[in-house]
C-alpha cells in the first residue's frame, strides 16, 4: 500500500523542527552547567537563587502578578457576566476594545501611559506608590486579551440566565450570584486566564523597565548585561516555569481558545 | 411591570421601570468601559494627537515628515526586514513542519514531541530567549564550540576548520542573528495555527483529485494550496506583526545596537533621541497603523477561511 510507505519528506522537517527545539535548550542546559572550570554544577543556579536582588525582583513581581489577576477578575468577570445576561448587543464592541492591546504594541503602549500619566493633572510616576498603581493597570491591559476571552468562552459554556434565576428565586444577591454560582462554575476558565496572566505579569520587561519599577524583566537584562553563566540558569528557570504554566493551563481549561503568549517580546 | 393607577405618584413608578432597565444594563458594564478608556483610549488617543501637534500644541502634519530622518527610515526598513524574512522563513518552516505531523504521517513520537514545543516555544519569548541563544550562538556558547572544533587537516600541514562561524562573519548579535532568534517563536506559532487547517483538508478531496487523474503536485496546486492560502497568509501575517512589534528579546540580545522601529521608540522614551517629542509620537503611531492593517487583513483572511474548512 502507498500509504505505508515513510514520508521521507515529512520525516525531514519533523527532523529540522526537533533539531531547532532541542539544540539550543540542549545548549542552554549546558552551559548553564558549567560555571566551575573542568566540571559540570549547579553553581550558576546557586548564585541566581541566592542573589537578593534575583529574590526581590522576583517578589516584587509575582505580588504585581497576583495583584493584576485579583483586579482583572474583579473588573472582567462581572463584566462579561452582564454582557451575557443583559447587553448581548454589546459584545462584539467589547471584543473590539479588549483586542487592541494586541494591535498597540507593548512599547507605543507605554509610551502613552508616560505621556498621559506622569506629567499635569495626573502625577501617577511620582512616588513608587501611584506608579504601581498605573503598572497594575497597565499589566491589567495587557492581560486583557487573554483574561476577557477565557472568562468569555467558559461563560458561553454555561446557562447564565437558568442559573441567575435560580439563584435569584433562591434569594441571592447580585454579588452571591456572581461569586458563590457563576464563579464555581467557570473555574476552568478563570484560572486558566489568571495563569496567563500571572505568567506574563512574571516574564514582562517593557513596563517595568520604563516605569522603573524593580521587576523580573529588567533585572535579568542587567544581569545578561554583566554575568555570562546566570542568565542560562535563568533562561533554564524560566523554560521550566513556562512549561509548568501550559501544563496547569491545560488541566484548566482543555484546549481553548488561540494560544497564549506568556512572555513578552 | 407595575401597574397604571390614576395616582401620579405611581404613573412616576411606571415610568422609572420602563426607562430605567436600559440605563442600569449600560451601568453595568460601566466600570469596564471607564478602566478601558483611562488606561487604553486615553494614552492612545493623546499619543495620537500628539503626533499631529506641534511643540506649542498648535495641528500639524510635519511629525509625519520623521519617516524621511534616515535613522527613523532606517528603523522601520530594519524592523520590516526582520519582521518580513522572520515571518517568511518562520511560515514556510512551520507549514512543513505542521504537514509533517498532520497529513505528513512522522513517526508519532515525533508528532506528539513537536505539538507540545510549538506550545512551549511558541509561548518563549522576551528576555530568556535571547539568553537562550547568546549561551547556543554567542563567542563562547555550546554549539559554536562544537562548530568551531570541526576541523580537517589542510594542504601544507595546517588544519582548515570551516565551521568556525564567528570566522566566517557569522555574528549573534546582528540582524541575522537577530532572524535566527526570533524563528525560535516564528515558526512554532506557524505550526499550531495552520496545523488545525491542515487537517480540515478531507480526504475525499485527494481521492477526488486521483480519480480525475491528478498526481500530487496537481493536488497540491489545484486543490489544497487554494483552499489553504486564506489560512497561510493569515497566519504569515499574525507571525508578522508578532516580530514587528518584538522589543525585548532584540533589546536582550543586542542591547539596542539594532536600529529596529521598537528600539528607536524605546530610546525616545528614555532621552529624546530625536530632539523633538512630537516626532517621536508620530513614530509610535506609525507602528500602530502597520499592526492595525495586519489585523484587518488577518480577520478578512480568517472568514475567508472559516467557509472552506468547517468540519
């Protein structure tokens, strides 16, 4: 049968595409061995997680990153929630507005925070307080895209209306019905967007670069700038923590939607 | 719905619940519309108006005249060539790469390995990517060290190495570089979008093809390519705005030696390389109207596809 016979053609870019995978995660593994002249170690990944100000970037940027998933379930849940019920009509204006931190690139974005933000009437770079605040939204906008559709898509899943009016005749309020019925039921979706959006909070170098604020991002430029062995343990770190979100994205919510981007370019 | 007495009281009831459930559904999405348009239309829309400003405030046209600044006109050329070869290179490697493990039939340890990295890689960006490859391609990285120890004796005793690629011109941290790098996310994200079209091609189509005669490359060009091409350009358009709008990978790896569009704005941001703030937003905007071309066409393209390859 012709069928059976090897696709030599298929079998080569198979092979070109594990060579370009495996060469250089296989090349970062190894130099990242080999601070120690003569040996291979660990040592490279002993500086990095011993380094204060490796353990400081990193806190201060997994508190930002559970900051943002806080307020951006806070502000899209309830909003695609009323979408469904109450303003079908307005979806697809909805879809338009949180699409576009796809279309602005990242740098243009922050650009206009500064321009808008720093100077008269509104001062919000002024002290390292009011500046979180603009990065929390700005980390908010950029997760947008990944957080509204998640909770979007979970949300078409369910009967809104069946369970709203069950849960009304049964005496809830509009914050039990959100929060102790739709909530539970779209917990797939929800952590599925909150892991996106944690993981790119962690990996984000653009806004906290230029709104100086002390995160992962810039910290690892500085140091790809002054060592040569850390910054493969790092890149090896970040591999492992990439891998580990998709997987928990996966067991979230099964296959949905395009796929996310966790880092930034 | 309330009931109309003759009590004016309750006439004023009535009327409260027949205006009031359009104004509350409205209120409800409030919050959203107002965080939305603080903290996305506001700085976009002041970018933008400050592209047409000048320094006084006064409208303009002049900031669009930035594109004609060699270095400005530099950049976007740089930015579009690594944008365009990167999405080329990336979707021709990635559509292969995806028929070898939909319709291509790789050995299935093959296939499963290279779905879950197209995942992985494609999603592998930024700052640890550039570390990635500094520590496989830079002076002293793994591969280039392998590369570099290749060597063949020579005529008159001397040895001949011809994969020292630092000696032969090659360099990480140049635009090639730069290309190679970036292909590390490219032609994964090719991968995982035009696979699921690969495999809305029926298989009927190809027997339909056979019994009129047809061999593979009359399949391939009469059949599947026209049917497919929505979805390739779509996707060649999505890794090109992916690569067009990269600022930290590049900035990692070279530390802004290479004049991209996003380089430049970034430099801008910090000290007004070009002495004039105006220019400097019209030269943001610029990038947007590029992005927002390339989506436009993308959701054209998308319904296109969407006809054909329903399952």
């Amino acid at each position: 049968m012709k069928t059976r016979k090897l696709n030599l053609w298929a079998l080569f870019w198979a092979i070109v595409g594990l060579l370009y995978f495996f060469v250089p995660l296989y090349g970062t593994l190894d130099f990242s061995l080999r601070m120690e002249r003569g040996r291979l170690s660990l040592k490279a990944y002993q500086v990095v997680l011993s380094d204060p100000q490796f353990l400081a970037s990193f806190r201060y940027s997994a508190t930002m990153g559970l900051i943002t998933v806080a307020v951006s379930i806070l502000l899209f849940l309830p909003t695609v929630y009323w979408l469904h019920l109450k303003l079908p009509q307005a979806r697809p204006i909805v879809e338009i507005l949180t699409t576009l931190p796809f279309i602005i690139p990242v740098i243009v974005f922050v650009f206009g925070l500064i321009r808008t933000f720093s100077g008269p009437p509104f001062h919000l770079t002024e002290s390292a307080f009011t500046t979180d605040i603009l990065i929390t939204a700005g980390y908010v906008v950029l997760s947008m895209p990944y957080m509204y559709r998640s909770i979007d898509i979970g949300m078409r899943t369910i009967d809104v209306r069946g369970l709203t009016e069950a849960a009304q005749s049964l005496g809830s309020n509009w914050f039990q019905i959100l929060f102790n019925v739709i909530l539970p039921n779209l917990r797939g979706a929800v952590l599925g967007g909150a892991l996106i959006s944690f993981a790119l909070v962690i990996g984000e170098l653009i806004l906290g670069d230029f709104l100086v604020r002390p995160a992962l991002g810039p910290y690892m430029v500085q140091v790809g700038r002054d060592a040569a062995y850390e910054p493969a343990a790092m890149a090896m770190l970040s591999w492992g923590l990439t891998w580990i979100c998709l997987i928990l994205i996966q067991f979230a919510g099964r296959g949905r939607g395009s796929a996310p981007q966790l880092t930034g370019r | 719905m309330a009931e109309i007495t003759a009590n004016p009281e309750s006439v004023k009831v009535v009327k409260k619940v027949r205006v009031a459930p359009a104004v509350q559904n409205w209120l409800g999405v409030l919050p959203f519309f107002l965080f939305v348009i603080v903290f996305l239309i506001l700085p976009s829309t002041n970018l933008f108006a400050g592209a047409f400003q000048d320094q006084q405030g006064h409208f303009t046209l002049n900031n669009v005249k930035v594109i004609l600044d060699p270095f400005v006109l530099k950049s976007y050329l740089v930015s579009l060539q690594v944008s365009v070869i990167t999405s080329l290179l990336g979707g021709v490697m990635g559509f292969f790469i995806a028929y070898a493990i939909t319709i291509g039939r790789a050995p299935r340890w093959m296939r499963a390995v290279l779905m879950s990295f197209s995942g992985l890689a494609a999603n592998f960006g930024g700052v640890p990517l550039a570390f990635a490859f500094i520590a496989t391609l830079g002076h002293t990285g793994f591969l280039t060290g392998i590369l570099k120890h290749i060597c063949f004796p020579a005529a008159g005793g001397a040895q001949t190495c011809p994969f020292d690629i630092y000696n032969a011109g090659f360099n990480l941290y140049s635009v090639t570089g730069l290309t190679l790098t970036y292909l590390y996310f490219q032609f994964p994200l090719m991968v995982l979008t035009i696979a699921p079209a690969l495999e809305g091609l029926k298989r009927e189509w190809r027997e339909a093809s056979q019994n009129l005669g047809g061999n593979t490359f009359h399949y391939w060009w009469h059949v599947a390519l026209p049917i497919l091409w929505p979805s390739i350009l779509g996707s060649s358009i999505l890794l090109f705005a992916s690569a067009f709008g990269a600022y930290a990978t590049a900035q990692a790896l070279t530390g802004g030696t290479i004049y991209l569009v996003t380089i430049m704005i970034g430099a801008q941001i910090r000290g007004d390389v070009l002495n004039n703030p105006n220019e400097g937003y019209a030269l943001a905007i610029g990038m947007v109207v590029v992005m927002a071309v390339c989506i436009v066409v993308y959701s054209l393209l998308q319904r296109r596809t969407t006809r054909w390859l329903k399952s």
